[in-house]
C-alpha cells in the first residue's frame, strides 16, 4: 500500500483531500496568526507531506480578491440584498439561482459551511434572516468566516440587535453601506464591526437621514425626526 499526502493511504482520497485543503490554508494564513495547535498540525503535516502536494500549495497565487459575492436572503429564500465580485454569474437570474441552490442547501443545516458549484460558502441565520459570504473553491474558509461576522456584527450594530427582515428593509441603504465598507471589488476592507459602523455613520452623518434607524444611532437620539425639526 502506497502511502499518499501527510502518510495517507492512496486508498482514501478524500482524507488526502483533505489534507491538501488544510495545506493550502496553512499557506496563505500568516504564520503569526496561526493558533498552537493549527502550528503543531501544520508542522506535521508538512513535514510529511509529498512533493504533489507542496507544489500544489505553492501553485496558489495569493490575490487580495478573497469575496466572490455577499448576499442576504430571507427564510423563503428570496434576495434582500446582493452584491457579486466576478462575472461567473452575470445575469440576475443566474445569480438568483445560484442564491436559491445555496439556500436550500442550507437553511435546514446546522453546519456555517458548505461547498456548491465550485464556490466555498459560510454562512449563518439570525431570526428570517440568511447571511452568505462566497468565496471561490480554494479559498481560506476563516478569511471568509471573518468577513461573515463582521457583517453580522456590523448589522446588528446598526439595527440595535434587531437582526430581522423588516428592520433590514427599513434600513436597506445604510445595510448595502456597511457591505461597501467591509469589501469593494472583492478585496477585504475592513473586519471590524466598530470601525465599520463608525466610517459608515461619518458618511451619513451630513446627509438627510430621517426615519432612519442609523441616524438615531448616530445622534442618541429616540425622538422621532420630526419633533428634533420642529420642538414645540
């Protein structure tokens, strides 16, 4: 018997598979941010992997464009919010399609990951809500995870814990602002909630936000609009 990646029989490809998948992690997530036990694991199973293998970890190009798409769907299933980064779906129905595939690949899991037309998905629910973050098939399932609770954090920041359909479409300009500040084109920007809804509020700020929960938010305020204009 032929002894495979990381001393892996040949005879189970998937085991192999899988330790191809965590060697391509390991190269593109700093060293520094790596925890004991992920350095422990990474040192043996490079120490034991094949050549294959080792060439197929350093033939990935890093690229700074980590997101594919983002979209936010409601528990039937239906777009409340999208945004995609490349042209592998190019019309709104493909991607619509391609959302609804996902959703009911997902909604009735309890996995945060899932794999689906050659795109690695992470995801969670809050309520009627579905969050989906897409990367592509050899994408580092913890730089997408960290987008994803950035986004969930930054949301329920904005909606004051109200992480619901309603308060979302209430509120459907400053939640497509939130997803600018974190990713633009792909590229990761930002992956802290904090800094997110505070670049966001100082975009708002000077602009006529009334009836918007994010303006309350900004100001403190639980008077309504029209009482902080016209006091008696």
């Amino acid at each position: 018997m032929q002894s495979g990646v990381g001393g892996a029989s040949s005879d189970c490809p998937a085991l192999e598979t899988a330790v191809k998948r965590i060697l391509i992690a390991a190269a593109r997530v700093p060293r520094q941010h790596w925890s004991v036990q992920q350095l422990e694991l990474g040192s043996a199973i490079i120490c034991n992997s094949s050549t294959d293998s080792m060439e197929l970890s350093r033939g990935l190009e890093p690229t700074l464009y980590t997101v594919k798409a983002i979209f936010i769907l409601d528990n039937d299933g239906n777009r409340l919010l999208a945004k995609y980064y490349d042209d592998t779906y190019p019309s709104t129905k493909e991607q619509k399609n391609f959302e609804m595939n996902v959703f009911n690949k997902t909604h009735k899991t309890d996995c945060e990951i899932a794999f689906l037309e050659g795109r690695t998905i992470v995801y969670k629910s809050s309520v009627d809500l579905f969050f989906y973050v897409v990367g592509s098939s050899d994408e580092n399932e913890l730089m997408l995870m960290a987008v994803l609770n950035c986004l969930f954090e930054s949301f329920n920041l904005m909606l004051r814990k109200n992480v619901e359909k309603r308060y979302l479409l209430d509120n459907l300009d400053g939640a497509f602002l939130l997803v600018d500040e974190i990713i633009d084109g792909g590229v990761i920007l930002e992956s802290d909630a904090q800094q997110v809804v505070q670049k966001v509020n100082f975009r708002t700020v000077s602009e006529p936000a009334y009836g918007f929960v994010l303006f309350d938010y900004i100001t403190g305020s639980s008077q309504p609009a029209d009482v902080r204009q016209h006091p008696k």
